[in-house]
C-alpha cells in the first residue's frame, strides 16, 4: 500500500488505467494524470481504422468524459514531465510547476520511428501514432488520389486497407520478404498479402524507400532501393515506434530497449513503476525480458500496478492478446508465437476463415485467427489455464474445442 499521491506520466491506455483502477480499488490519496496530449485519455487502436475511416469526432474515442475525472477526483494535468528528482520524490514539469509523489507509475509509451531520408519532414509525410495525426490523415485523404505507405506492419497496413476503401490508389514497401513479418506466421502473411492485393494495393516486398521526391514542396513520388519510382502525392510512414524512456534514464533508472522493470512492474527504484508501451519487465512466464505493445498489455500491467499500490502485491503474469482490423478481415492473437518450430491449420483460409495454431514440439504458444471469434476467445482460456492441445485435435475441425477447456 503506497501512502501519498500516486503521480502518473502519460494519459494514454496505461496511464489512464492506473488511474481508474485506484479509484475503484478504494485508494484515496491524490492521483495525478500528466496528459502531454491535447485531448481527454483516448483510445488509440481506431486512429488507424474506425476513426479514420469514418465522420465522428474525436469525442468518440474517449475512455470517459471530463466528468469521470472530476467526479472521481482524478487530477488531469496538462503538460509533460520533463524530469524526476527521485531523492526528493518530485516530478518537475514543463510549465515549471513541480508534483510531490509517494509513487510515480511512468506510462509514456512509445513514439513514431522517424524516416531518415530526403523530404522525409514535407507536409505530405505522415505518421499515425497520435489523434492529431489520425485527424490530419482523415481530413486530406480526400485531396489524394495515391498514396506510398512505408512499412507493411500492422498500422501500415490497416491505414493502407482503410485509403484503399477511400479510393486511393495504395502502393505498400516492406523491406522484409513478406508483411508483418515479425509478428505473425507465414501463412497469415500470405493469406493478408493476398487479400489486400485482391483489394487493389499493391504491396513490394524486399525494397526499401531510398527517397521522397517533392516538386514546390509537394511530394511526388518515392523512390525505391530497385531503382524504381511511384509516383505519390501522399507517403505515411508505418516504420515502427521508439519506447519513451528518456525520463526515466535521466533519473537514472537501468533502461535498455525499454524501462526496465521486475515481475512486479517496478524500476530499480521501489516508488517508481513502469507499465505499457515503454516497460521491459520480467516474465516468469516467459523467461525473459519483453516489451510488448499492445492495449492489452498496457491495460493489464496497469491494474497490475494499481492492485499493489493499494495492497495486493502480486507478479504480472498478463496472457498476451492483439488484434488488428484490414479491410474486412478482422485479425486476433492470442498467446505469444515467437519461437514457434510447427504451424498446425483449423479452418480454410480460401473460406476467409482460419487459425494458425503456434507451437514448439507439442506446446501450443500461441493461436493467430481470422474470422475465427471462437478460436481465438478458446486460445485465450486454454493459455491462461496453462494448457495445450495437441495438434492432431487443433487440425481436426469435427474435434470440438470446448471439450478441451473442461
Ligand atoms: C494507430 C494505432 C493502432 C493500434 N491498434 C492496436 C490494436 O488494434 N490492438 C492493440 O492491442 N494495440 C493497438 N495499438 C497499440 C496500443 O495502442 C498501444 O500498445 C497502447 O496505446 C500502449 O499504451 P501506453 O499507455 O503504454 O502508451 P500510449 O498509449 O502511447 O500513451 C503514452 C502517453 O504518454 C505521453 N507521454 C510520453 N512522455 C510524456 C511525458 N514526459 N510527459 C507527459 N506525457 C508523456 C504520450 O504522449 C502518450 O500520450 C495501436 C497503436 C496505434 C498507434
């Protein structure tokens, strides 16, 4: 149980959470929201899909109106933290003011990996991390007619799927030899190269953007590493994000590719934890280190977190889940598949329906499903009970999967 004010830096899906789950675990010190961003907490997976796509405002994608923050005596502080003084447990702020913590949660996420090329800073180079950039997006697409996305993960993608359905012409480089490489199994790699080439982008494989070209300050066009050109009047850069962790090593707290924290979420400093986006933290689970970035991540390290500092000291031991939206495809991971030696079929992905069961020798790691609710809602319960199915049964469609969770 933490006496004093609980200070939080970062007001996107971690930071949020921490702050509503003291509130309903009864804590009743001060809890302060440091909200670098110009916008009440928000949800970020629709920045790439929903919200772009469609008319309403930005309204839509808060976790809760001001209300919520008032009522609940959650303190939204605008503005960004620029540095710890962690002897004198103080949080020193951009505005000059200074907050007192008895704990300091950093949630300061991650932030675009820029492109280091020519013209990469033209008006017509977007990125999608933020509101602002989503609405920047939303409003000009009807001015484009064709647009070169740099990067086939999955924001990449699911940008390129939605200017597809806008009417863009869509050209896609990834520099790996297929998308989402490093995410997800060959076959649903195959299985989204085929379905957004059915949707009429085009998607190069192994290249690499090598310059933007612009005319009056206005792009037209990418060149790529196999002396080709498209031609373009709007480039969005998907090349993935940087963790924020310059706060915390400026206070000198054990950084590497993230912020590093124990199995309980906490810096080497017993007041200051980390969660989402930027904590590399211990997995017994896993064995390992692991930075993830997902909502679930953030959301569950956050409870995690607030359930100590209001006197349930337990380790994270989260279950991994993901999703993304492409087109009509809807995307869902459950589990973590790195290190997989055998992918097993359930399902017929010429039916636009099918798992890919993960495993190593006869462990299942984890299950990527498309169109497939049911397989993926099963993945999540059987992982969590730390079981497994042989492959056999995941193959065979007759074998019913409930029977393997009783
Ligand atoms: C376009 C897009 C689509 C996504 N889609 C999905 C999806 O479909 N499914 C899924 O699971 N995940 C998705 N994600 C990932 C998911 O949104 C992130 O994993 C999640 O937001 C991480 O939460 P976080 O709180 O760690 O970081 P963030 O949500 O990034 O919040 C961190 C906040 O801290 C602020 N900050 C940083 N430094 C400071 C400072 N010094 N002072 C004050 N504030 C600071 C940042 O500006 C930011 O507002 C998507 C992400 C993006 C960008």
């Amino acid at each position: 149980m933490t006496d004093g004010s609980v200070i939080i830096v970062g007001a996107g899906h971690g930071g949020y959470q921490v702050a509503a789950s003291l509130r309903q675990s009864g804590f009743a010190g001060r809890v302060c929201l440091i909200n670098d961003e110009a916008h009440l907490p928000y949800q970020r997976p629709p920045l790439s899909k929903a919200y772009i796509k469609g008319s309403a405002g930005p309204e839509s994608l808060m976790f809760r109106p001001e209300k919520f923050f008032t009522d609940q005596k959650i303190e939204l502080i605008a503005g960004r933290a620029t540095s710890i003084d962690r002897a004198g447990r103080k949080v020193h702020l951009a505005s000059g003011d200074t907050l007192d913590y008895g704990h300091l949660v950093l949630a300061t996420g991650a932030r675009n990996r820029l492109l280091d090329l020519p013209n990469a800073n033209l008006t017509d180079v977007k990125y999608l991390r933020i509101l602002d950039e989503s609405e920047a997006l939303r409003k000009i697409i009807p001015s484009k007619t064709r647009v070169v996305v740099i990067g086939a993960g999955f924001i990449g993608l699911e940008f390129a799927s939605t200017a597809r359905i806008k009417g863009l012409e869509v050209d896609v480089l990834e520099l790996a030899p297929r998308v989402m490489a490093r995410a997800v199994t060959a076959e649903v790699s195959e299985y989204f190269q085929e379905r957004h080439r059915e949707a009429g982008i085009r998607i190069h494989l192994g290249v690499q953007a090598t310059s933007i070209e612009a005319e009056g300050g206005k792009v037209t066009g990418v060149s790529l590493s196999d002396g080709r050109h498209l031609p373009a009047d709007l480039v969005v850069v998907g090349v993935g994000v940087l963790p924020n962790i310059e706060l915390a090593a400026e206070a000198g707290l054990p950084v590497a590719s993230g912020i590093i924290v124990d199995e309980y979420l906490l810096t080497s400093d017993p007041n200051i934890s980390a969660v989402g986006d930027c904590a590399l933290f211990a997995s017994p689970r896993f064995g390992g280190s692991l930075r993830l970035e997902s909502v679930q991540n953030a959301t569950d390290h956050a409870r995690c977190v607030a359930a100590r500092l209001t006197g349930e000291r337990k380790v994270y031991d989260g279950q991994p889940w993901f999703w993304s939206d492409q087109g009509d495809d809807k995307l869902q991971i459950a589990g973590l598949t790195t290190g997989y030696d055998r992918v097993v079929l359930r399902g017929d992905p010429t039916k636009k329906a099918f798992s890919a069961f993960c495993y190593r020798g006869d462990k299942l790691l984890g299950i990527e499903s498309i169109n497939r609710a049911g397989d993926h809602m099963f993945g999540r319960r059987l992982l969590g009970m730390d079981r497994s199915l042989a492959p056999d049964k995941a193959a065979d469609e007759t074998f019913d999967l409930k029977s393997a969770l009783a």
